[in-house]
C-alpha cells in the first residue's frame, strides 16, 4: 500500500465566456489614455497623422495580440507572460515577468481610480454641487478614487462571474458612447462634405512625427493581455482567449479611428480663429473635450460619462488582471502560499487580491501618479517584448508538445515585427519620463532580489520542467581540455549496441563521458512518481559504464519530463557537450517526424554535433558508403566515416550524384576537408554518377558495403513534415547498418545555445 497521502488541488471556478473575456479586454484597453492623447496627437502630428496614429497602433497591438493568443490557447492557465516565460526560458525570467505584470497592472488601477475621481468631481463641480470642498478638492480626489478602488476590489472578491458582468456592463457603456461619438462624426461629415477640408494638410509635420504620437498613445492599446490571466476561469479556453484577443484590439483600433475622425470633423472652418486641427492641437489633452462640445449637444454630460465608464471598467480589468499575475507566483510558490489562497465560497484569490488593493490603495491614496504610470507603462512594453520572444522559442523549441488552439499565419514575422516596434518605443518613453526608467529598474532589481532570498528556495516543479534524479561526475585529472560527449541510453540493449562505436568516436578525441537516461513518464502518471520508471535507465547506465569506464572520466545522470528530446537537448546545453550519440531503432510511429518524434527535434535544436547510430552493433567495418552533396554535414560524415572505419584496411568510398545541371566537385570537396579524415587519403575513393533519381541510385550503389554514413538534412523540421528525408530513404531502401550525422552549425548553434 502506498505511503502517500491523496493530493487534492484548489481550482478557479469557469464562469467567464467568449463576450465576458472580449469585454474584459476592451474596458482594459477602452481608457482614460484615449481622450488624453487625441487632442496632444493632432497638435503633433496633424489631422491625417492621429488617424494613422492610432491605425498604425491597432496593428503593432495586432501583432502582440496574435502572440498571445497562441500561446494561451496552448497553455491556458492563470499568470499570462508569467506562464510563457517559464515554459520558454524558466523560472528566474518567468518570476520577473510575473512580477513586472503585477506591478504594472496594480498601478495602473491605482490611476484608473484617480481618473474617475477627477472627472466625476469636475462633472459635479460644474454642476455647482461642490462648493462645500472649499480648498480641499485634492484630498477628496484621494478620498473618492480610494473609495472606488475598494469597491471594485470587493467586486473581483464577489467572484469571476460578478467581475465579467459588471466589467462587461462598463464597457458596453463607455464603447456605446465612443461609438456615438464616431457615428455622429461620420453624419456630420456626410451632411457637411465641407467639413473633409480640416484633413488638409494631411500630415503637416511629416512622417517622422508618428513616432512621436505612436509612442505617446500606445498606452491606449494595452489590456488585451489582462485575457491571458483569465485562462483558469474561461470557458473552452483555447478557442476562446484567442478569439477574445483578437476580436478586442479590432474593435478598440476601429473605435479609435472613428473617434479621432469625429475629433477632427467635429469643428467647422471658420468658427474659429484658426485651422480646426490647430485649434483643436492648441487645447492639448483637453482638445478631444472642446472638440465634441461642438459637435453635439450634451457634449460635456456625455463625455463625463464615457470616461467614468472608461475608467471604471479600466479599474476592474487591472485589479482582476493583478490579482491573477500575483496569485499564479503564489500557486507555484515564487511568493508566499498565502498569495495562492483561495475563498471556498467564491472561488476567488483573496490572499492575491489582498495585496494588490494594498498596491492600488496606497499609490491612488499618497502618490503621484504620471511618473509611475509611465513606469507602468515601459513594462507592459517590456513583458510584451517578452512575449514575442517567448512566442517564437516555444514555436521554435517545442511546437511538436503543445496543443495549439490557435496558430498565428506568417510565423515569425509578425512577433518580429511587433519585437522591434516595442523596443523603439520603450526607447522613446525617456523622452516622457526619465523618473520610469530609474523606477522601472529599481522594481525589476526588487524582484531579482527576492527570487534569490525566496523564490528559488521555495518554487515548486512543474509538469513542464526537467528533473534530476540522480547525477554522478566523474573525477578528471587530466588537465588537458576534455570533448565532452554525451551518450543517450534507453535501455540495456541499445547501451551495448553503442558501445563499441561510441568507443572509437571517443578514442579519436579526448573524451569526458556522459551517460544521460531520460525516464519516458506516461501523461496520466505525476512526474513525482518518476522513480517507477527508473529501473531499467540505471541498467543501462550500468552496462554501458562497464565497458567505457576504464578507457574514459565517465559522469552519469538520469532525469525526467514529459518530452525526452526537449531533456536531452537541455542537457546538451547545460553540459555543454561537443557531440551527442543516439541510437534509432527505425520507422517512425506518425508521418509527421522524419526519423522520430525524439531524433527529429533533437537534430533540429541541438547545437553540437550529433551522430545516430541504426542497428550497427558489434561489428568492423571495412568498406564504408559515404554519400556526399557538400556542406557542413557532409564534411562531418567523412570525419565519423573514417572514425569508424577499420584503421588497417578499411577503404571509404565518397559518391555523388549528379543531376541535371548540379554540378558539385566531389574530389575538391575531399581535398578541402582531408585534415579531418583519420585514415590515409588514398583509402578514400571518390565516384560520381549522373542519375535523375538520386535515392535509387545511392541505394544500388551501397549494396556492396558494410556501412552507410550519410548527413542529416539541413532544412527546417516542419519543412520536413511533408517530404521524407534523405537519411530515412536510405534506411527504407538499403537493409544496411547507418549512420545519420550532423554537424555544429556555427554561429546558428551559438544563438541555439544562447537564445
């Protein structure tokens, strides 16, 4: 009977749906920034140029959006960038990015809550109804924007479902009168064709001067990844968060144009002292206000509530998108367990939310806000920044473990582009606020400080991480520098079938060792039961150390996770290791790898030289079979032929093909990379065929030899997917030992290893 006490996890309730996210995401983006920026935008940039603003805006947030939705319809789980940077780059990134989130989306609460304090005390000191303030009117902005950070804090403690309705509820109102705004704008244009003229000069400044309003107002756009956080509580979240994501940056991007063309044509020429743009550019943040006060009557009633609904719902996104960001460190331990608590009866994060009111409360309540919104601001850049990064590893590194509910079209363009716009406009922002990027550092430097006093110590594992079980080094006394090779071993069988090869690649350099086992843990079993799987790796391990042990420094290790090639590709990175020994046991199961499911990855990530042994065993081999079309692998496959060639009288035999009008100079090739062959040069004959079907023609060829060693493939893995391989038509025509090789690529393996 096991000794193990029954493990039962604590859930968020899934009550949010399809229009709950979407609306969640628009009241986040739909907020005070957007009344601010139009009226600074067109004094800027001009009347043409604040629609391109905000157009050009919508699709750097498009871009970012698309980032996200892939990524949380792969993995739909509370914490957002916190999530994709584990799973990309781990847990020291990953904290940062949590944190930074946290931050970001508490402050910008905080300011949300001022802003509905100030508009809604102006609306009512306008009305004559507060002349009881006196002097006092800051310290009751203060008192009111406190009182409304509570209230909403209560309402994301009443649950998901209260949170979606009433955020939902907000941001009907505040789009319904954005939405207004713009179809009055568009009567008044259709009525009045005059009024078209206040588009000229187009853009009266330049191009150069988008930049500058883009950078202003890109603020506008953030919120779309508040969704991410609401991957434990969406219903059919794989196809819901990235519809939600992308449904919300369109609708908030064409709301934006059409407000800012209903700024523009909002004033008729003439009835002001100036050109309309200028005379609205002149009134500054106010210019969006003076500018609808003339297009419809009510204008001042009706833009006071569209931005308390703005900032209302805006408020309700940030808390609940923080409270998330702070609950997901809680649940996997990098903050206090008190932070992933959780009310029985709500379903809700209580301890999270607790600490971030404590966030919202205090900076609404004692500090200035615009410096440390700007803050606030150059992280969601940053972690958007992040995100695209994270987009394209994942993509990259472990496409063949997710199970996507949305793949972006284009990969990787887009996150590329959205990477370089992101960075020149956190750039710019120290044009704005240089105080942001003394505080933005300052926070970052916090959280690296408490990861290493804390969170490190206290973190648990994840499904998606990789464990050591049970690691030996071997005790070097040679202190010549060592070619660290590592040895794959499944099981004792495939041990002693690479011994002996393995032996002669070693002998030919000077070896350190590195037995690695990667324990294949089934799904439905918990990784903390990895053990059971354990026994037949050791033996292997075992076997293998018997022959190798007094010929080489052996080091061992046996580690597990749910996907074998993702381990022993970060093995290969963590020991850095000049060559890596597999051994392949034939067909693959599915059409979509090459070689396998565990090879195919293995080839494409790794960044050393790897060599792959199929049913070689304990043989000499004495004629050698080399195929040969140039390149990198082709050099390598000469150099390992020759290895494991027979050293007293074993021939090699280099052969190409020439088809059509490719040439290539089989003898030259030779002659280059004769330093690397480790047998006398005239045991090296060379042959060249012209045939128009190559694998037929090496296959017929290499029915006379001993061995076949042949380069891997160069292209891309999913280029791979539709086309078999050279290596795997060799295999299925010639029932030959083989062996596939590949090369170091250079300057391509340095930014594997390092990015």
């Amino acid at each position: 009977m096991s000794n193990k006490s029954p493990h039962f996890s604590t859930e968020l309730s899934r009550e949010l749906t399809l229009f709950h996210i979407t609306m969640m995401g628009l009241g986040m983006m739909i907020g005070a920034g957007v009344f601010i920026g139009i009226g600074n935008a067109i004094g800027i940039v001009g009347p043409g140029g604040v629609l391109l603003t905000f157009a050009l805006n919508g699709v750097i947030a498009l871009f970012t959006a698309m980032s996200y939705a892939e990524l949380s319809s792969a993995i739909p789980k509370a914490g957002g960038a916190y999530n994709f940077a584990r799973i990309a780059f781990g847990r020291k990134p990953s904290f940062i990015a949590g944190w930074m989130e946290w931050f970001a989306s508490s402050i910008a609460g905080s300011m949300y809550a001022i802003v509905f304090s100030i508009y809604t005390l102006r609306y009512f000191e306008h009305m004559g109804m507060m002349g009881w303030v006196g002097n006092h009117m800051h310290l009751a902005v203060k008192v009111t924007a406190v009182f409304v950070a509570i209230f909403f804090l209560y309402t994301n403690y009443r649950g998901a479902s209260e949170t979606g309705k009433i955020g939902a509820f907000f941001t009907l109102g505040q789009t319904l009168f954005l939405v207004i705004i713009g179809c009055v704008g568009a009567y008044v244009a259709f009525k009045d064709p005059s009024r078209l003229q206040n588009f000229t000069p187009f853009l009266p400044s330049g191009w150069e001067k988008l930049l500058v309003t883009m950078g202003f107002t890109y603020v506008a756009f953030e919120g779309y990844e508040v969704i991410a956080q609401a991957g434990d509580e969406a219903i059919d979240p794989k196809k819901n968060l990235p519809k939600a994501m992308i449904y919300s940056v369109a609708i908030v991007t064409l709301t934006y144009v059409a407000v800012a063309f209903a700024t523009v044509v909002a004033v008729k020429a003439g009835t002001v002292d100036q050109a309309p743009w200028k005379w609205i550019g002149s009134h500054g943040a106010k210019g969006f206000g003076e500018a609808v006060a003339k297009l419809m009557p009510f204008a001042n009633l009706l833009l006071t509530l569209a931005v308390i609904f703005a900032s209302t719902s805006a408020l309700n996104a940030t808390i609940y998108s923080a409270t998330r960001a702070s609950f997901a460190l809680g649940r996997d331990r990098m903050l206090p367990s008190f932070f992933a608590r959780i009310s029985k009866k709500r379903k809700t994060p209580y301890g999270a939310l607790f600490f971030t009111g404590l966030i919202v409360i205090i900076v609404a309540a004692f500090l200035p806000t615009l410096h440390v919104a700007s803050s606030a601001s150059i992280m969601f850049l940053f972690l958007f920044f992040l995100v695209n990064i994270c987009v394209i590893k994942i993509r990259v590194n472990m496409a063949d473990e997710m199970n996507y509910g949305f793949i972006m079209p284009y990969f990787p363009l887009f996150p590329v582009l959205a990477i370089i716009a992101q960075a020149v406009l956190a750039v710019w922002l120290v044009h704005m606020s240089l105080i942001a990027w003394i505080i933005a550092p300052l926070w970052i430097l916090s959280g690296v400080i408490i990861y290493s006093l804390y969170s490190k110590h206290n973190v648990l594992a994840t499904e998606d991480e990789i464990f050591v079980f049970e690691e030996e080094k071997a005790k070097i006394e040679d202190k010549k520098e060592k070619h660290n090779v590592m040895i794959s071993v499944a099981n004792p069988k495939s041990a002693l079938s690479l011994i002996r090869n393995t032996y002669k690649l070693c002998g030919a350099k000077n070896a350190h060792v590195e037995l690695l086992h990667m324990v294949p843990v089934p799904d439905q079993v918990p990784l903390s039961d990895a053990e059971e799987y354990m026994s037949e790796g050791k033996e292997a391990i075992y076997e293998a150390m018997i022959y190798l042990v007094n010929f080489f420094p052996i080091s061992t290790a046996i580690r597990y996770c749910r996907n074998i090639s993702r381990g022993i590709v970060s093995a290969v990175k963590e020991k850095n290791i000049q060559t890596l020994i597999l051994g392949w046991h034939g067909k693959p199961r599915t059409h979509i790898f090459s070689l396998g499911s565990t090879i195919d990855p293995i080839i494409e990530r790794a960044h050393c030289n790897v060599v792959i042994f199929k049913d070689c065993g304990d043989k000499d081999f004495k004629k050698v079979f080399v195929p040969l079309a140039g390149g990198r692998n082709g050099a390598y496959a000469l150099e390992i032929a020759s290895i494991l060639t027979d050293k007293k009288e074993g021939e090699i035999f280099a052969f190409t093909v020439e088809k059509g009008k490719n040439i290539f100079d089989i003898n030259s090739f030779v002659e280059t990379n004769k330093e690397k062959i480790h047998i006398p040069l005239n045991r090296v004959k060379t042959s060249t065929v012209k045939s128009a079907n190559v694998i037929d023609t090496i296959a017929k060829e290499a029915e006379e030899y001993d061995l076949i060693v042949v380069g891997a493939t160069e292209q891309p893995m999913l280029s791979q997917m539709t086309h078999a391989t050279m290596p795997e038509l060799i295999a299925q025509r010639c029932n030959l030992p083989l062996v596939v090789v590949k090369a170091s690529g250079g300057i391509k393996s340095w930014i594997k290893r390092w990015i």
